[in-house]
C-alpha cells in the first residue's frame, strides 16, 4: 500500500498534465480561453489550474454526446454495454488511489477514508449498474378490446429507451463519487453524459474520463466541461439537446435549475440540502446512538447531506449520550487531510470556516450552549473544530437551516411530548433523512409513517449503497438516485400497439 504523500505527489503530477476540458474523447481547451484555479483547504494553496469552459464548449460537448448517443453508444447491445462496464471496473479498481488522493486534495476529506469507504463506494456503485442494462425490461397486456380498425386485435407492450444526452452537474463535497453514481447508470441505460464538476473539485472528474476512455468507452460518450455554475452549468441546462439533467447541490440553486430546466420539459433529478433529524429514545444502545452520531455527524468534515444536524434525545438519556459524543470528539485530530492520523480535514474554503463561525456565535448569542468546540482550528488550511452546541428553541435559524460543517445541535425531549417531537423534527423545509434510535419496534414502527424525509432508517443513520434508492422530499429535492428506480429515470418508457 503507497504511502500518502506518494498518493499526493502522483495526483499533482496527474493535475499538472490534466487541466484542460475533456471532448469526443480527448483532452481540449477552453474556446472560452479562462482558467479556474483550484485551491487546496488543507494548505490555502491553489493546487492546480484548469480550463473554464463557456456557452461554446458546451455546445461542443451535447453535440459530441449526442452525435456518440444517435450513432453508437445508444445502439448498442445492453450485453455490450455490461462488458464494457466490467472492463471499467477492472481499470477503476487499479486506480481508486489516485482519484483518491485528487478528491482530498481538491476538498479537504480525509485521504485514508477516501481510499477505504470512499474506493468502496465507486467500486460497489459500478459493479451493482453493470449488471442492470440487460435486465431492464417493459410490460405486455393482454389484447386491447378497442383496437382503432374494428375486428382486428391490437396487442399492448411497453419498451423502455434510453433518454439521450444527460447533464450531470457536481457538488464539491464528493467529487469522484457524484461523478459515477450519476454518469455510469446512465451510460449502463444507453445515454451518453457531459458532466460539469464543482469550482472548487475540478480535477478527479477528468482522471475518471481518461479511464472510461482506456476501457473502451466511444469518443463523445463521457465528456467533462469545467467551468462557472452560472456560465457552463446554466448552458448545459438550457442546451435543448440535452434531455436530462441530474443535479446534486444546493436548495438555491436546484430551484434555478428546476425553472430553467422545466422550460423545455427535461426531466430532472434533484439532490439537494438537507437538515437531518437523528431521534434517541431512552430505550436506546446509547452508546453505539452517540458513536454513529459522531461519524455521520463529522463525515465528510461536516459536509455531507445526510449529516445528522439536528440530535434529539429523550432527556433521561441526554447526558450520557451527550458526555459519550464529548469524549468521542476529543479524540479527533482536525488537520491537512491527508497528513497520516488526521481523523477530520478542513472546509472547503476560507468563506465557509467564517460562516460556519459566524453560525456558531450567532446560536450562542441566542441562547444556545457549545458543548464543545465551537471555533476555526489554527491554520494552514481551514479547519474548523468539531462542535455540538445545545439548544432548546427549535425555531433558531440554527435549527432551521443547513450548516454543512461539523456542527450539530442537541435538544431533549420528554416522552410524553412525541406529538411535538415530530412536529419539530418536520417543522424545517428540508426533507432528507431522519433515523430513530430504540429497542423497541412499536416506537419506530409508530415513527416511520409521520416523517417528512425521503430517507428514514431505525438505528442506523445515512446508509448509502448503489442498490437502495436514495433522493429527498420538500426543499430537499425530487426524483431517486440508485436502484432500480434510480436506473429507470434514464429511459423513457414507449407504449407499443401492434394491431394485426
Ligand atoms: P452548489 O449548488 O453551490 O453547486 C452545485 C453545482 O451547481 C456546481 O457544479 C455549480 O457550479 C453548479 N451551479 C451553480 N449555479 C448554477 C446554475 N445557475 N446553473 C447550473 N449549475 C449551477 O452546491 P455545492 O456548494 O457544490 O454543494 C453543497 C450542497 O450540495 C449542499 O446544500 C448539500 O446539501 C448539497 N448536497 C446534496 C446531496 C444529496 O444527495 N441530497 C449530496 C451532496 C451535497
């Protein structure tokens, strides 16, 4: 196993060598003729610099994932696009460290868990698709009793047919993963993509580009376009070839895409903020509550969708659960993301370990207690402490909306107050995921149905596997990734009569 500071040189080196777009199958530069710079959180450094791209580099890619999906890739065989994908497989296996080592690089997340978890994820997601293209398959009904020409039969069938050019547009907080959870089911259906990675994570989406192109993958069917969101993603949006979009982001700017995109009716997924609910009941394994609590609550330095923001605890159990995730917490190591031992990494940029502070004072300055915590760790980098603050007014701004940093708030509860417990865990506009932490059956079973989330699980929290679906409700987004439902929504279904 390569050491970490073999990783990084190898993915500076990769950068140096990578920045340009990636169309029909070979690296290309900008028409747009600008360069974004990407900074690393660790340091505070600009690490690389790749090519923005505009209006025209855009067009350049549909056109290219269109000509690829008419003539090729869309015509495929589903057994051919299986063989391919196990190719794929095969190549991203040998090289889950680079893409690694660029992610942490590029947003902070700590390297070894991005070789381990993270590696888990992308192989786990290419293997579940690559068996799905040859098993998707429509209905027959039974012959029509109105067939248009009278005294003939009409049999009914649907097909299913890939949808087309796909746009995938990226968050920063797990670049190579949103990469291939969103390109390859489509790509398994038949569609062809261009992706427009975040700002701020250029770079693994390119790596990943060059490997699908040594797998055997067409020119022109997985194309990347770096580049502002308002200039190449609103292009990408409003380009009327492109069929689909599958956004993962924020509330704000899914709202922008969901307008612009429902103006020529392509068909959306939406993946965005959350405010996640993680419900203790006295009856509990407390101890194991508090340690999944920490990790989802700190995963990803706090950046994740999922993150459990908001603990409520029966208030019998408060202060165990409380004192177990206290000693939990001094035992991290907040540094460079990937320096050996370093357990929590920094936030994506300097703006954001400001607001995460300014959050943080503003909640103490209205009545809420910093358990621990509470302020920015000292730099390079731009780290911030992991931090759990008690609160008991629910209508708090802290309570309501989406921090995405490694800040939690705890509330108690008393039992006989579960009408207003649920009341509370609803009362904020997302609608992501929730989990309820009991022994007992009847609690979570009374639970599950009044929960306002797309995602709930019951003493578990944010399991993610490329076979369960996966999306939120509310302001927290529309449509499901993953599983089946997840591969479907890259095919339109055909109604087929054929009357004889
Ligand atoms: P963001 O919304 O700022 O940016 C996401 C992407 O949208 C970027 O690629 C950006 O360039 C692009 N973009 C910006 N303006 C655009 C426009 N007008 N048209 C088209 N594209 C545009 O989000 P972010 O800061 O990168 O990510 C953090 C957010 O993502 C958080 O709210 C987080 O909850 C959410 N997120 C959700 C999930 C989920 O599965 N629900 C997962 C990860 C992150």
């Amino acid at each position: 196993m390569q050491a970490n500071h073999e990783l990084v040189k190898g993915a500076r080196d990769f950068a140096r060598s990578h920045g340009r777009l990636y169309i029909n199958g070979a690296q290309t530069d900008s028409l747009l003729e600008e360069t974004l710079d990407t900074i690393d959180p660790s340091s505070g450094d600009v690490w690389a610099t790749v090519h923005a791209g505009g209006v025209a580099d855009i067009d350049r890619a549909v056109q290219a994932a269109h000509s690829c999906f008419e003539r090729d890739w869309g015509r495929r065989p589903p057994a051919d696009r299986e063989r391919f994908l196990r190719r794929f497989l095969d190549l991203l296996e040998k090289n889950t460290d680079l893409l690694a080592a660029l992610d942490s690089i590029d947003n902070g997340v700590v390297l070894s868990m991005l070789r381990t978890q993270g590696a888990g994820l992308l192989l786990s997601t290419v293997e579940y698709f690559s068996g799905w293209p040859t098993k998707i398959a429509g209905q027959a009904f039974a012959p029509t009793l109105l067939p248009s020409v009278p005294g003939r039969t009409a049999t009914l069938s649907t097909i299913f047919e890939p949808i087309g050019v796909v746009g995938c547009i990226l968050p920063w907080n797990a670049p190579a993963a949103f990469s291939l959870t969103k390109a390859i089911p489509a790509l398994a259906a038949g569609c062809t993509v261009v992706v427009k990675p975040a700002e701020q994570t250029p770079v693994s989406a390119l790596a990943i580009a060059e490997l699908l192109t040594e797998a055997g993958l067409p020119a022109g069917a997985f194309n990347v376009v770096n580049g502002m969101g308002d200039v190449a993603g609103a292009a990408l949006v409003n380009h009327p070839l492109v069929r689909k979009i599958s956004f993962t982001g924020s509330t704000d700017v899914g709202r922008i895409i969901s307008q612009a995109g429902g103006r020529s009716f392509k068909r959306l997924t939406l993946e965005l903020g959350g405010k996640s609910a993680f419900i203790v009941m006295d009856d509990a394994d407390i101890d194991t509550a508090a340690a999944v609590a920490h990790m989802a609550g700190y995963f990803l330095n706090g950046q994740f969708c999922m993150c459990p923001s908001r603990l409520f605890v029966e208030r019998r159990v408060r202060d165990r659960f409380v004192a177990t995730m206290s000693a939990m917490a001094q035992s991290m190591r907040v540094g460079p993301s990937y320096q050996e031992g370093v357990t929590m990494g920094p936030l994506i940029s300097a703006l954001d370990q400001q607001r995460v502070h300014g959050i943080v004072s503003d909640v103490a300055a209205a009545g809420g207690t910093v358990v621990y915590g509470g302020a920015p760790t000292e730099g390079p980098g731009f780290g911030f402490q992991p931090t759990l603050v008690d609160v008991a007014d629910h209508g708090l701004p802290f309570c309501q909306e989406e921090i995405f940093g490694p800040v939690m708030g705890v509330t108690a509860f008393d039992r006989d107050e579960m009408d207003g417990l649920v009341k509370m865990v609803n009362n904020v506009r997302y609608g992501l995921a929730a989990s309820i932490w009991t022994s007992d059956l009847k609690t979570a079973h009374s639970l599950i149905p009044t929960l306002q989330v797309g995602v709930v699980s019951i003493n578990d929290h944010a399991t993610v596997d490329a076979m369960y679906p996966f999306g939120g409700v509310k302001d927290s987004g529309i449509g499901r990734e993953f599983g089946c439902d997840g591969f479907e929504s890259f095919f339109e279904k055909k109604s087929v009569s054929v009357c004889y």
